[in-house]
C-alpha cells in the first residue's frame, strides 16, 4: 500500500478542511485521494489469500 488506511484516514480529514474558497483545490485532492485508495485496495484484493 501506498498509504496506510490511517493515513488514508487523515488525508481526508485534512481536505474537509478546507474553506469555500478553496472548494476546487480540495476536490481535486479528494479525487487524487481516492484513486490512491481505489489502487490500494485493489492491489490488496489481488493479492492471494496467505490461508
């Protein structure tokens, strides 16, 4: 994983900060953030199951 789910975790956090006027800049970031989570998480699911 590129980010552990905690930090995963705080980057959102961190956008839903922001003010009104920044509204672009932060869904822009939000949309970078969840490309990262779709891509971990799909990485992870593909991976064999160590049972």
């Amino acid at each position: 994983m590129r980010l552990s789910w905690s930090q995963h975790l705080a980057a959102a956090r961190t956008i839903e900060l922001a003010g009104d006027d920044q509204c672009g800049i932060a869904l822009a970031l939000m949309g970078m953030a969840c490309l990262l989570l779709l891509q971990d998480l799909s990485e992870t699911a593909d991976r064999p199951d160590p049972a």
